[in-house]
C-alpha cells in the first residue's frame, strides 16, 4: 500500500521486457483517461538522432546517455514532462517503463508521497514468447536478443531493484481481464485511503 493518504498524482509502471507494462499503462491512460510519458521514447528518439538501430542500438544507446548525463537521466526527463501535465491540469500522470534502481530513486525524491509504482510480472517464457510475436517492427527481436536484453537490464541499469520495492504487483499471465481486474483494484483502493 502506498504511504501516502491521498491519491498519487504520478503511478509508476516498471516490469520486465515482455511482462506487459505497455499493456497496463493503455489500459490505465484509457479507462482512467490520465496521460502517460514512455521512458524508452525518448531513447527511441535519441536512437534515431544518432541514424542508428531500434533493435541492435537501443541498449547501447541508453548505457550511453546514463554514462555522459548520469544514472538517472530519464527520470530526470521524464518528470519534467509529468510536471507540464500535471501543471496543465491532469489528475494523474502514468510513467511506462521506468527502468533502473537510480530512475526510482530519483522520482520518490522528486514526487515524495505523490508517487506509486506498480511491478508487472510474468514468467520468463511467457515474456520471452510475448517478445518473439511482436508485430511491431521496430521491437522485432530473436530469442538471443531478448536474452541478451534481459541481461544487460538486471546487470547494467539495475532493472531488479524497482521490482522489488515496488508498492503493488500486477502478475500478468491469465489474460487481459485478469489484468485489468488487477489494476482496477488497485486504483480502488488506492481511492479509498
């Protein structure tokens, strides 16, 4: 339970690759109509900037941006942006793919009390089988890439560490109601205190 006594103005998702983390946030910013800023898009962009590849770059690219602006670099963009929307006037903002230990330090310290995280979480093989039937291209990988991803996000940004002191988990693997349900519960009860 979050340990603040109202609702958070910013509701962290963090997950796996292929634990459903995009899906949790489209279903939030849809249902609850709160908008949403995605971490990897501005690695995406920065990626593209540089003429180099989604794929085989965007691992490379991200190590590179924390090495020269520091660990927390997309935390420190991404609220940024979540201040612009909540200043215009959103009741909530959902942040998607918040990545490292450094990035969920940042924003507690930036948000305080006005902050939740919520951890996605699935099995191994259902994630990695997610992954492989990606229709979007740009997100296309093989079975030794999602590996190799996997890797480098617990090894070199210190992805574990928000899933492990996350206020909720979310366990995605029996479908989108069940998801849904997941996540309608926690928004209730995250009214109610």
């Amino acid at each position: 339970m979050s340990t603040s006594a109202k609702f958070p103005k910013v509701i962290a998702v963090v997950g796996m690759m292929g634990s459903g983390k995009g899906t949790a946030v489209e279903y939030l910013t849809k249902k609850y109509s709160w908008p949403s800023v995605y971490f990897g898009g501005m690695v995406y962009e920065e990626v593209a900037r540089r003429g180099l590849d989604i794929v085989r770059d965007e691992t490379a690219v991200r190590q590179d941006m924390r090495a020269k602006e520091g660990p927390a670099v997309l935390a420190k963009r991404v609220a940024v942006k979540a201040h612009e929307l909540l200043n215009e006037g959103a009741e909530t903002v959902v942040l998607d793919g918040l990545y490292s230990w450094s990035e969920d330090k940042y924003l507690r310290q930036e948000f305080g009390n006005d902050i939740i995280m919520i951890a996605v979480v699935a099995p191994k093989k259902l994630r990695r089988q997610r992954v492989l039937e990606r229709v979007d291209q740009r997100r296309k990988y093989t079975l030794d890439e999602v590996v190799e991803r996997e890797i480098a996000e617990i090894e070199n940004i210190e992805k574990g560490g928000p899933i492990a002191y996350a206020d909720f988990y979310v366990m995605n693997d029996e479908g989108m109601k069940n998801l849904h349900r997941q996540l309608d519960r926690i928004v209730k009860d995250l009214k109610k205190s």
